[in-house]
C-alpha cells in the first residue's frame, strides 16, 4: 500500500498538469487531437522471402539455395505475432502566424518499430509543421514521399504494396499549390529511415552493397520531386518525377592496391503516373513507376559499374530500370472483400555493365508478380481482417546488361490476419 500511494500521488499530478497544459494551449489558439491504432498481426510464410522487421515487412521470395545433398535451404515455413506497428499520432493546430492569414499546424505521430534488431522501440514516423495561404502550402519536416502520395493500395500487409507501391517517408521541404481540379507539388527530399543502397566498400569493381545515409549526404544535392494532381469529385489523377543524385564513394583502392581520392556520383530520373477512382463503397486505383535506383523507396533496384578506373580506382556508372505496376480494386464498408495485383521487370541497364550495385537486380531476380485477396469486418474503430497472398518471383543469370536471362519461378503463399482498434 505504502508503494500504490506515491504512484497515485505522482498520475494526479500529471493528471492536473496535462489538464492546465491543455488550457494554456487552447487559450493561446492552439487545439490539438490524438489518433492512433492498437494493431495485430499474424502471419505465416511458406518459405523464406526478403523481408524486413522480421518478416512483418513482406517483399518477395527468395531464389533457391541448394545444400549439398539437394535440399532447398529456403524451403521453409515461418510465421509470428506482432503488435510494434501500433501506433500514436497528435495534429496540431495553432494560430495565424503572426496575425496574418497564414494558417498553421503541424503533426507528430510515432510507433514502436524502433530500428535494426531494437524491435519494440519508439521510432518517429511523422513530424513536420504546415503554413498554408489560400492556394498554397508550405511543409517542413518528415512525412510521405510524394512517389507515396494519396495514392497507395488499401490492404492488410504493411508494406502497402511494396516494391510495387513507392514506400517511404523522408525530411523534406514541400511546396503545395492548388487551384479548383489542379494540384502541383515541389519537394526536396533527404533521407533518414528509408535509404538509397550503394557499395559497402572502397575495394575495385565492389558489388557489395549496404544502405546508407552518406550517399545523399556526400552529394550535397537534395532529392527533387515534382507532380501534377486532377482532383474532380471521386476521382484523382496524376503524374511525377523524381530526380536523384548520390556520391556512392569518396575513396577508392586504385590498380597499387592504395587510397585514392576519387568523385563518383550517380544521377538518376524516376517517373510514375497514377489514379483513384473512390465512391462509399468502391475503390479502385492503380500506380506505374518506372524506377531508376529507386531503392530509398522500398523497392528493387540499384545501379551498374560500367567502367573503372584503373589509376584511381574510380568506378563508373549508370542506373537500372526497374518498372513495377499495380491495381487496387475493394467494395463494400462494413464487409469490404479486395483484390490486388502487382507486376515487377527488371528492364537491365540498356549499356554493357560489369557488375550490378542493388537489392534483387544483382541477386538475379528478373520478374515479380503477387495477387493477394483479402475480407475486412468493419465496425465504428474496429477492424478485422485475413488476407491470403501469392506470389511469384523469376530468378535467373545477370546477363551483360544487367538483364535476367533463363530464369525459374520460385513461389510463396503469405497468410496475414490483422486486428485493429482505431481511435
């Protein structure tokens, strides 16, 4: 009893500070409201898959790997329970700044991700502030990448259609300009939880690779997006492009096997277009992106070395394009059954390479389709859902052009059941 006194003590006085808190806040024009989910989800693999936060993140299977009497290694089942993508987030909105007509806001939300193995850990999704005009807006901080937009599938998995779906949310600076049916968009992107792949090390012709902030940070050139949005009653239409610059290495071994200095950068165009046609009850919406070394967005990709150096050990290079589409169809509200489907070609590099720098393209994976269908039971902050998925992956030899030649099917079936309460 003498430890339950203090605790009681110490809640109401928290208690008393949040409600005085909250007073001061609202006298001074600022209003803010939480949002969040307690979320469920468990999974089952029938084989082993490229993936991340220990299989909760789903990309695509893995190409077989024989051990020495014929068994595949891959070939195995593997499942779990996880609730770190509950989350909780707080919108913000404050006075005019300044006495003008400026409007203001801002938003923090977090869940328990964490980072690496450190699973269970606060990790920051969202945090930015807003200043809006009539037409325009003007947003600093971290949130979606545009290449996400307000365009994704609306599905169970949390990859939300990775790689096919862009994946990713980055500091950024976005300018927002509207006027009746048209919207346009400018951001400057960096990069912080979700990271361009590039060498792991300084060695010639080095096809290792590993994620990494420095090879943004090095290019001191931000990344550029622009889009253009039609937005007219249930439908949305509309087009980007992205351009991204990365220094993959500062120091190389030359020829001597010593330390040189060296200037590598890697420039690249991404481009996509997509739509939403949303009523009560329907939802159906597609997106294409034709990426090049798009990998800070959760998808296949990379670059190829065509050339190197031999004095300096400075490596030379070009992207591969990777094209991925997908189509999201759902009706219903309260029992809502949904079907989706993705295609993934890997379209090479168009120029002779001799090595590939990437995730899956050096691995040999040439192709990519999944279908997934899945229920959901809707209720008032509640929702229960299961979602079957299957999906196929083309493995086969990089050929001189970093395409995938005579290549096999490696299949896996994915079951999810989810259980979530919103508030």
């Amino acid at each position: 009893m003498s430890h339950r006194f203090p605790l009681r003590i110490v809640s109401l006085m928290v208690a008393m500070f949040a409600i005085y808190t909250c007073k001061v806040w609202a006298a001074d024009g600022i209003d803010f409201k939480f949002y969040g989910q307690v979320r469920a989800d468990l999974f089952y693999n029938s084989r082993s898959n490229s993936e991340t936060v220990d299989g909760l993140f789903y990309m695509y299977p893995h190409d077989h790997d024989y051990d020495d009497y014929g068994n595949d290694l891959n070939a195995k089942p593997d499942g779990s329970l996880y609730t770190m993508y509950s989350r909780l987030g707080v919108n913000i909105t404050g006075p005019s700044l300044a006495g003008s007509k400026i409007a203001t806001s801002g938003c923090i939300e977090i869940d328990f991700r964490g980072g690496g193995t450190n699973y269970y850990m606060i990790r920051l999704r969202q945090a930015y502030l807003n200043l809006a005009w009539s037409k325009s807006q003007l947003l600093v901080g971290q949130t979606w990448h545009p290449f996400y937009g307000d365009v994704a599938p609306e599905i169970l998995n949390l990859n939300m259609g990775a790689p096919y779906q862009p994946f990713s949310r980055a500091p950024q600076i976005r300018y927002r300009f509207t006027d009746q049916s048209f919207r346009l968009t400018a951001t400057l992107l960096w990069q912080s939880q979700y990271l361009s792949v590039g060498p792991s090390s300084n060695e010639p012709l080095a096809t290792s690779s590993t994620k990494s902030q420095s090879f943004i940070k090095n290019s001191c050139v931000p990344e550029i997006a622009v889009g253009i949005d039609y937005i007219h009653g249930k439908w949305t239409a509309g087009v980007g492009a992205d351009i991204t610059s990365l220094v993959p290495r500062t120091e190389a071994l030359n020829d001597e096997g010593k330390v040189a200095k060296v200037t590598e950068r890697i420039t690249s165009l991404s481009v996509e277009g997509h739509f939403k046609y949303k009523t009560g009850e329907w939802l159906v919406a597609g997106k294409t992106v034709l990426g090049n070394n798009f990998t800070q967005a959760s998808g296949v990709g990379g670059y190829a070395i065509t050339g190197i150096d031999e004095t300096t050990g400075e490596q030379h290079y070009t992207p591969v394009k990777v094209s991925s589409t997908w189509l999201n169809v759902a009706y219903g509200k309260k029992l809502r059954p949904a079907l989706f489907f993705g295609y993934l070609k890997n379209l090479g590099a168009g120029k002779p390479v001799m090595g590939l720098i990437g995730t899956g393209i050096g691995d040999g994976l040439g192709q990519l389709v999944t279908a997934t269908a899945e229920l959901t039971y809707n209720l008032p902050h509640w929702k229960f859902g299961a979602e079957y998925m299957l999906c196929n992956a083309w493995y086969g030899t990089v050929g001189n052009e970093g395409r995938v030649n005579d290549s096999h099917g490696v299949m896996n079936h994915r079951v999810v059941m989810t259980a979530i309460f919103q508030f």
